[in-house]
C-alpha cells in the first residue's frame, strides 16, 4: 500500500546539497549551547590565561554544584508543564532549618542535615497537592510559597547570617580529593541519577508523557496527579540537597540564602532545552546550561569586567543563547 | 468515468478561482505536484481524498497561509503573485478551519464582526455592530446577544461562515465542516449553504464523505498522492463507488462484518445497575467476541456509557462482573484501574486525549502498558521495542519507522497509533469511540478489519458511533439510547442503514 504522501526521489544533486547543508546548519543550532560554551571557554581563556588554569576549572565545576542541583530541580516541574518558583528559596529556608536544628536543638549535624532536607522536600510535596489536588495555578502558587519561605529564612535568621555550623556539616563543601573538590561529584550523581530515572524508568516515560499532553495521559491510564506530586516531591529533595551544599560550601547562611539563584536556576535548564510547555529536554541539556551561565559568570570575573557592567553583558550572552536556540526551533523542527 | 478538468470549455469569466500546474514541496517531500483546477462562480466545489492527499496543502496555497513552490493561481482571471492570507482575504477568499475560530465569552454579534467591528470616535459602534450582526443573522437561529461559547456546533460553523461572508467572502473553503455534526446538524448546515450559494457565494468543501460530496456539490476534485487523480463537473453522473475508486486509485472493497447472533452465550461482561450524569442503564450483557455498536443523538447516552465504564466520568452507582468467576466490583473510577481491570477505550477526539504528539510511535503504543514491559520501575528496551513494534506492524502504521514522532503522521495513522495503544494492553473489553471519525475510507475500513480479527479471539467490543454506515459494517447488535438509556436493540438483519437512520428525527 503505498498510498501516503510521495517523497521526492533527490535527483537533482543540488536538492542533495542543499538539504546536506541545512542538516549541517541544524546540527549546529542544535548543540548551540556546548558550541557557544567552548566559545566563551576559549575568548575567556584568551582574555586571561588563567582561566585555563586546573584552579579555575575546579572552581567553575564547584560554583556550577548549586546551581546544577537547583536547575535540575527546576527542569523537573517544567517536563511536567508545571513550574516551581519556590525551589531557590526552598533551598535557603531548608538548609537553616537544618543548620538551627544543630545550633539551636542540640541534635548532630547528620540527623540536622536530614531534617533540613526532609523539610525541603515535604515543602516540594506540598506545592505538588495544591497544584493537582487543590488545582492551584503552579506559577502563582510557588510565587507565594517562595514569598513565604522567604519571609520565614529572615523571620528564623532574624536578618543575621548563620555562621555556627559544625565541621561535619561543612566538610562536603570544602573537602578535596587529591586537590579535587568533592562536591561537584554530588552533582555528577544527581545528574545520572535524575537522567536514569527519566530515561530508563516507567515513571520518567510517564512525565514526559504527562508534560506532553496530560488529557491523554490520563486516558491512556497514567495518574497525571501522581506524578506531578512525585515530580515536585524530588524538584524539592534536590533544593534541599543543594541548600545543604551551598551552606556547606559557604559555611554560612545568610537571611537571603539561595534567592541570588531564582533566575539563573529557572534559566539554565530553559537553556537547555527543557521546553517551558513541558514533555521535552533532558538532563544533558541542563548541564549545558548550567556550565554555560556558570562559565559567563565566572568568566566575566575573571577577565575583570568592571562590576558594574557584569550584570548587562552576562544578560546579552544569555539573551544570545536563547535566541538562536528561538531560531532553531523555529526554522529547524 | 473520469473527466479530466479542462478549464477551456466555457468563458473564462465562469470561473472565479483557477490554479495552473500548482505544487508544494517541504523538505524534500511533494505535498502537492501540478495540480490545476477551475471553479466555477456560485458552485460548491467538492474536494476529496485521502488523509496526506493534499487536500490540506491545496487550500492552504489557495487561501494563502501558504506559498506555492511553483504554479500560479488566478482569482477572477487575474494571476496572483506573492499574496498571505490578508490579501487573499481582501480579494474575498476564506478558509473556514475545522475547529471553528470563535471567542467563547463574546457574543455571537461581535464574534461575527471579529476583527471589523463599526466604529464612531474610535469606540465601538455598539448600536451598528448589533444592527448589521441581526440583519446578517436573520433567518440562521443564532440570536447575537448569545454567548459564542453557548451555540451548539451548527451555529458555530454556521457563524464562521456567515463571518467569512460578512467580511466579503466570495470564495469560502470550508475544511471538514460536517465533522461532529449530526445528520440533522448536517442537513441544516447544507440546506444554509445552499442558500448562500443562491446568493452568489462559491464553495470549495472538503470532506471524506462520499455522500456528502454527492449530495451538495456540483462538482467535485479528487487528489492523490499530491496529484490530481480525476473530478466531475457533473457530480450527479457519479456514483459513490466511483468517488471511492477515484480516491483510492483502485476498487474498494468495503468491509462487512459477518454478524453472529450471541445471543445464548455466556456473556463475558455483566453491567449492572449503571446511574451517572445522564446516563440510567439498569442492565446490559457483553458477550465474548461480540462487536456491540452504540448510537443515538449526542447526549442521548452512548458515548456517556462509554466513559461512565472506562472510569473517565464518575458514576453514582454502578458494578461490573467478569465472566471468569471474579467477583462483582464496581465501575471502574479511572482509567487506570480500568486498564488493570481489561477495559480498554479509544476516545474520540485523538488531539485531546488520544496520542502524545511529540513523542515517538512506540512510545505512544506502549505508554498503556509500560508495566508489563519493565522490571521493577526500569524499561526494558528490547522488551518495549518488541512490544510497539508488533503493534506498529499490526496497525499497519504508515511511518519510516516507529521512532517517528506521532505529530507528523496523519490523522488516520495517528488514530492507528492510539488503537495499537490500547490494543497492546490485551483488553477483554474494547470500547471504541467514533474510530473512523475524521479518518478516510482506507484506513477506515483497515481499521474495522482490526476491529474483526480482535473479536474472534474473544474480545467484546463497543463501537460508538454516530456513523450509521460504520454501524451496519461493523457490529452484530445495536443498542440505541434515547434519554440516557438503551430504548432499543437491534441485532442480525434488522441492522440496516435506513431502520438506523430512520430513528434520528427527521
């Protein structure tokens, strides 16, 4: 039966170029974030060797942890076409909750710590019921909580900056192996951990399945409730995570810990390619994005921008990025 | 039979829309390839072919949205060069969409004038807009102070063509407009675009439907395969076979199921007691291998059984007993516990709750039935693979491969996908609902094939249809609801076309 639409046989060799070169302009659109990274790699480096520098590197790769962490977390609300804004401050809230509970109760950090993400993540939970259940918008129903959990880290810090933290606590933010900060492995794990689980198990199939089309979902037998609830449950384990990194890293917490990190953590997996209307992106994606602000930032340092002009120029190459990528999804699929 | 279009015949000045040696090519695909047409003034021009013929793509150069890779159109016998869908609108040509674009919380007034709504001052000539909008609507039984969103489906396309019309239409091109529609819908929407053609206005009427095309054209074109495969100026000397054979390129063999009587079988499925919104059905048995087709006027309860079983709309009371000795339980209350418990459903609107589009074939083919190809939370690829692909072949899907996202398949293949869906789910009961709708008449009868072969290894089925054709094809008892319950069944040879239609008012 061959009664579908015909497909041009390419006969004219120029139709064969033609479409060569088109693929070869989509490839490159379609890894615009790892070419502009390596490009932005290079003029830094040209800028200032020492950004090639091991020490350099080492640093990107721990200030990119946090927000790695936080960008997963934020990539996962948005495959379900969910959002969650409350992730940064989720972050901040958590880790002085898990920081008071060994300051302030007497327990040991390690159980302090546990509590701090326990929190974090019944606060994801939350957000997760009064989205499905409650059927709150997501976008204003974080923007609240995250108003809320902001107000609650300065209401509990009383607008000081913890700084009693114990030496357990802080260790995994400063330790090294053979000169090699450890924390960046934290992400590493995260990272396959998340990408396995969206990738190689029924539940990730649901999610992308859920962000794609949740009517259909629900009658092709998938608890579109469930796994929005379970997505915002681990959107807030990770936050909880990375609040206890940064405040280990920082070996302080300051009464606005984590809110810095709002935009660069909903930027950097958009970047990525995690679509905002849900079902597509992954988490490979999102270390792209990740490296690439994390470079920007850092890279902008380095090269000793006038502070003043930091903030503009890191927007303009963000804004770049973004916009070829507009260019790509429009022209390429 | 065939009577090539030849635009020679008459004076030029008959026809208001000519296109010449007209062709689309995307990527390296041909959509469209040299086709030429002329429509005459004050006819409807039907248009017909399969799902992927071109169709689409034609009426998408004519009205603009899209821009011909070669060949030109003449509009009143003025070649066209460069024009959008404005200047096709200036010129007086208006695509009418299948879904019909109206704004829910406005009024039927200020929808029809969307866009060129009277002003004085730079305010909104309130007064005017009301007057023109009821001159305009006289005669239709839309009243314009209604809200849009509170028409029924006949006065939504009614409204998007008398738009059309309002805003200087001469040309309209209505794609699909019967689907959804009842046969009295159907019939009101024709007997109104008669009018309107007395009037002056020209037509260009997409449809799958042979007898539609034979009923309110004066002419008809048949694509395939992106060419133009045959046409009429004289619809009335065809006969609907050779509409079909014109659309397919070859003799179609309409399926027929041979009906069984069921009747002293030991049903596999016992409904009982079933009350939900709208729908009272005290009693109703399903026999192993039965195909039970469902009708009747929308809201009279077919379809709301359909969903109250598959858990999709909650019902007050209601219990369901399978025959293998398992206890009576109550109705399912989601779909997913009516896939755990054998109940499979095929909706019928496949772009709402059908297909997930941007995910690949078998992706969608074993989204129902992902636990059976995991262990323990993980996918197992071969497993998963082996799964989609044997639905994928089953289908008969129409792809390069089942990696191919569902978005780019055609309507007739995308509902293939959803079947393969749900079939790969091993139902004891299927409920399908409208299968065929929107789809053409080749997949549609591979479709009810699929349907057949199922129900020999014992699968009872329920097709809901509206499509009394469909349900003289396919099954071997009608149940007909009237007022949310079953008023009648119908079973081996009283199942015939005209005892169905019959029972729509008429």
């Amino acid at each position: 039966m061959s009664r579908t639409m015909t497909v041009a046989a390419k006969t004219p060799s120029q139709a064969g170029a033609k479409a060569g070169s088109r693929s070869a302009l989509g490839w490159v659109l379609h890894n615009v974030v790892w070419i502009w990274l390596i490009a932005l790699v290079v003029i830094f480096g040209l800028f200032n060797q020492f950004f090639f520098t091991v020490n350099n590197m080492q640093n990107i790769m721990v200030q990119a942890t946090v927000l790695g962490m936080l960008g997963l977390a934020v990539a996962l609300p948005l495959l379900v076409a969910e959002i969650d804004l409350s992730l940064p401050a989720n972050l901040g809230f958590s880790s002085a909750i898990g920081a008071m509970a060994y300051s302030d109760w007497g327990l040991p950090w390690f159980p302090g710590m546990l509590i701090g993400v326990g929190v974090a993540t019944f606060i994801g939970f939350f957000n997760g019921l009064c989205i499905t259940k409650l059927k709150m918008v997501s976008l204003i129903q974080t923007l609240s909580m995250m108003i809320i959990l902001q107000g609650a880290l300065l209401a509990l810090t009383q607008g000081r900056t913890i700084t009693n933290l114990s030496d357990g606590y802080v260790w995994i933010g400063q330790a090294t192996i053979g000169g090699w900060p450890i924390m960046p492995f934290i992400f590493v794990v995260a990272l396959v951990g998340v990408g396995i689980l969206l990738t190689r198990t029924v539940f990730g199939r649901r999610v992308y399945a859920v962000g794609g089309n949740p009517v259909a979902s629900n009658s092709a037998g998938i608890r579109v409730d469930s796994v929005k609830i379970m997505i915002y449950t681990l959107a807030g384990f990770l936050a909880g995570i990375a609040g206890f990194l940064l405040a280990s890293w920082q070996m302080a917490i300051t009464s606005n810990q984590g809110s810095s990190y709002l935009l660069y953590a909903i930027a950097a997996p958009i970047i990525g390619g995690v679509s905002v209307f849900g079902g597509r992106g992954n988490v490979i994606g999102v270390l792209g994005g990740v490296l690439l602000l994390t470079v920007i930032q850092v890279g902008l340092a380095i090269i000793s921008v006038p502070s003043f002009y930091v903030g503009m120029i890191g927007g303009f190459m963000i804004f770049v990025a973004v916009a070829i990528d507009a260019i790509r999804v429009r022209y390429f699929s | 039979m065939t009577v090539p279009m030849t635009a020679g015949s008459q004076a030029a000045g008959d026809y208001v829309l000519k296109v010449e040696k007209l062709g689309k090519v995307y990527g390296g695909a041909i959509a469209l390839r040299d086709v030429s047409l002329a429509i005459r003034r004050g006819t409807i021009h039907g248009l017909l072919g399969e799902n992927g013929a071109g169709k689409s793509t034609l009426v998408g150069l004519i009205s603009g949205q899209r821009q011909p890779s070669s060949g030109t159109i003449y509009l009143n016998d003025v070649p066209l060069a460069h024009s959008d869908v404005q200047k096709m609108e200036e010129a007086g040509v208006f695509l009418v969409t299948q879904e019909p674009m109206i704004i829910d919380h406005l009024s039927a007034a200020e929808n029809l004038m969307l866009g060129i709504w009277p002003r004085r001052f730079g305010f909104v000539n309130w007064r005017k807009l009301r007057a023109d909008a009821a001159r305009m609507l006289a005669g239709t039984g839309i009243d314009g102070a209604m809200r849009a969103g509170a028409l029924d489906a006949v006065a939504r396309r009614k409204l998007n063509i008398l738009r059309a019309m309002f805003s200087g239409g001469k040309v309209i091109i209505l794609d699909e407009p019967t689907a959804a529609l009842t046969v009295e819908d159907r019939k009101q929407l024709f007997d109104f675009m008669r009018r309107l053609k007395a009037d002056g206005v020209t037509f260009i009427f997409i449809s799958h439907y042979n007898d539609e095309i034979l009923d309110i054209c004066d002419a008809v074109s048949v694509l395939r395969d992106g060419a133009l495969a045959g046409g009429s100026e004289d619809v009335g000397s065809l006969t609907s076979a050779q509409l079909s054979e014109l659309v397919l390129g070859r003799g179609l063999v309409l399926f027929q199921r041979e009906r069984r009587s069921f009747a002293t079988d030991t049903p596999a499925v016992e409904l009982r007691d079933i009350v939900g919104p709208s729908v009272r059905v005290p009693a109703l048995d399903l026999r192993p291998g039965e195909v039970v087709g469902f009708t009747g006027l929308p809201g009279a309860g077919a379809k709301e059984l359909a969903r109250c079983i598959f858990g999709l709309t909650p019902v007050e009371s209601g219990t369901i007993r399978f025959a293998d000795g398992s206890a009576t339980q109550d109705l399912p209350t989601s779909p997913r516990d009516a896939f755990a418990s054998g109940i499979a459903f095929l909706s019928d609107d496949r772009r709402r709750d059908g297909a997930i589009g941007q995910m690949s074939i078998g992706a969608n083919i074993s989204l129902s039935s992902l636990t059976s190809v995991a262990r323990s939370g993980f996918l197992s690829k071969e497993a998963e693979l082996a799964l989609s692909q044997r639905y994928f072949d089953a289908m008969g899907i129409k792809a390069p491969s089942a990696e191919v996202a569902v978005d780019t398949l055609s309507g007739g293949n995308q509902q293939k996908v959803c079947l393969g869906r749900v079939l790969a789910t091993e139902p004891r009961v299927l409920i399908l609902d409208e299968p065929t709708r929107g789809i053409d008449v080749g997949v549609k009868q591979d479709v009810l094939r699929i349907v057949d072969e199922l129900s020999r290894t014992g699968v009872a089925v329920i097709i809901v249809s509206t499509d009394t054709d469909e349900i003289t094809r396919a099954v071997d008892r009608v149940c007909i609801f009237e007022n949310g319950t079953i008023a009648r069944e119908l079973t081996g040879s009283e199942i015939t076309n005209d005892r169905l239609r019959g029972l729509e008012p008429s």
